[in-house]
C-alpha cells in the first residue's frame, strides 16, 4: 500500500503511442481516480523531447511524494533521468509504441485502470541501468556523468535502427517505423563486429542486448533471465555477420527459441564494456532512444530507483 503519498505529480507527453485523440481525457480521468484515493495529483505536460526529465528533477526538488509517468518508453527514460538517485518513487500509467515496463509489470493498457491499481500498490526500490563513454582501451572515466535506462540497451543492429528512426514518423506511425526501419537496417546494415567483455575473456560479435527486463520490444522477449528486481543484467549477444542467419534467427525470436540458435550467447553481469572491432561506427540505444556510438560501458548501480508495483505482480 501507498502510504502517507498524498502529493503527486503526473508527467504526461500526449504526442507519443496511439488513442492521442482520447489521451487528455483519460489523464483527467485518472487524476480524479488518484484525488479520491487522497492522492492530490498535478498535471505536468512535457513540451518536447527531454523536457520529462528536467520536469522530475523540479519534482525531487519540490519533495513530491510521487511522480507518475504517462507516456511511452523514452517518456519514462526522461522521467527515470530525472529521478534516478533520489527517493521519489514512480508509478506508470501505459502509453506510447511499446512500453517494455507495462508489459513486465502487468499493467492494464488502460490508463483509468491503470490508475485504479496506484493506492493499493507497493514501494520497491531497485536498480537502474547506466551507460558511459569508454575509451578505445575501454577505460572509463565516472565523473564524465551517465545516462540511466530502466528496461534494456543495445548495439548493433538494433542501435542502428533506433539511430535512423525518424522522430517525426516514429511519431505518427508509432510501431509501423520500427518495423519499416528494422525491414531497412536488415537490407543494408554491414554487421560490424563489436568486441564484448565476458567472464574475464572477450567475445566478437555483431548484436548486443543489455536487458533488465524479460522484455524487450513489440511481443519479443531476448533477455529472458533478466528481472527489475535483482542487481545485475542478462546479456545475449550475437556473433553471426551473416544477414541470412539473422533473417532464420527471426522465427526463432517470434517463438522464444532464440537461445538454440548457433552464435547465440547468454550471460549474468553487472557490468560490460563493447568497443569497436573495426572502423565501422556501431550505434547504441537505451530504453528505445539513441544514446551514441561505441564504445560504451553499461553497469548496474544499485539502489537507484523507487518505483510503484501492482500488488498483483508477486515478487
């Protein structure tokens, strides 16, 4: 159960995902719900892409005793951004393409349903993923800052996607330019080899996903092992360069076979860095968004987060 939350702050970004067009009326809908729970809750609209975060960071600033998202996976990667570190905790109301941690979390689509469930639900504090610049060597410097993701990172393919995505159709055709991107990146990405840290040796290879979720996108699970709620990432990573091998692997990712597949390989760390094995430039995405090029260093911090859980999910 909640307790003693009585001032909240809900962050909403009305242009992403589908039903825009009954979106506001339903976060009015679902504000009413949280005022008669005794929640007195605030409506804060984001303004354009990275306004949530600053808008959660006046939030920690302003003491709120609850911030609550509503809007897709970079939505609440902004919000995250905002939180990360401080004791405020987040609770989730679904929108946007996918959300990741809807689907972990076993939350209704509905966003006045959604709501219904936040007075009864529990406090878990939990870690947050981060990724860094490395150097060539792979050294990594912490005071350069971080960016925080809260579902899963990548790089390979998928990076080179998210990279190329443009906003503005990702924007009016949500999950359609993924899928026409993706058809994209399969036709002409290079499958550039990374090199991987793992268990003490390195590992070559061309995919790389960083999961803190069983989920990771659309109806796919690849980090199957992965949980919100445990200090380390499941990572699988992928060594093929050949694009038909990728094109047979589709199948086996629709039907939750991926780790019988040769070149599949799948491991528990806290941390891991991926450099470049070549000239080519390898993108990178967190949560769905762009985050740069290798290479890159991702860790667990510990700690990190608190965030609000249907008292359905058993944990």
């Amino acid at each position: 159960m909640l307790e003693n939350i009585q001032n909240a702050l809900l962050i909403y970004n009305l242009a992403s995902g589908r039903r825009r067009h009954r979106r506001f009326a339903e976060i009015e809908e679902a504000a009413r719900i949280l005022n008669a729970a005794g929640i007195r809750t605030e409506l804060a609209p984001t303004t354009g892409r990275g306004t949530a975060t600053g808008i959660a960071r006046h939030a920690v600033a302003q003491n709120r005793d609850l911030v609550i998202t509503c809007g897709g996976d970079g939505t609440i990667n902004e919000v995250i951004n905002g939180l990360a570190g401080s004791q405020v905790p987040m609770a989730l109301l679904p929108a946007g393409t996918a959300n990741i941690l809807a689907k972990e979390l076993g939350i209704p689509w509905d966003i006045p349903a959604a709501a219904r469930l936040i007075p009864s639900s529990n406090l878990h504090r939990i870690a947050l993923g981060s990724v860094m610049n490395a150097t060539a060597q792979g050294y990594v410097d912490p005071s350069q800052g971080c960016r925080y993701f809260l579902c899963v990172a990548g790089a390979g393919p998928d990076g080179a996607m998210v990279h190329a995505i443009d906003p503005a159709l990702k924007d009016r055709t949500g999950i359609i330019a993924y899928w026409a991107e993706g058809i994209r990146q399969l036709i002409k990405y290079r499958f550039p080899e990374m090199s991987i840290t793992r268990l003490n040796s390195q590992l070559n290879a061309t995919l790389i996903v960083v999961g803190r979720t069983a989920h990771y996108g659309g109806p796919f699970k690849i980090t199957t092992g992965a949980s919100l709620f445990a200090d380390d990432f499941e990572i699988v990573a992928y060594t093929t360069r050949s694009r038909l091998k990728y094109l047979a692997a589709l199948p086996a990712l629709w039907l939750g076979q991926l780790r019988k597949i040769h070149g599949i390989f799948a491991w528990k760390t806290s941390e891991v860095t991926c450099l470049p094995a070549s000239g080519d430039t390898v993108y990178a995405q967190v949560d769905g968004e762009p985050v740069g090029t290798l290479p890159l260093h991702f860790r667990v911090v510990p700690d990190a987060l608190t965030l609000v859980v249907p008292a359905s999910l058993n944990v």
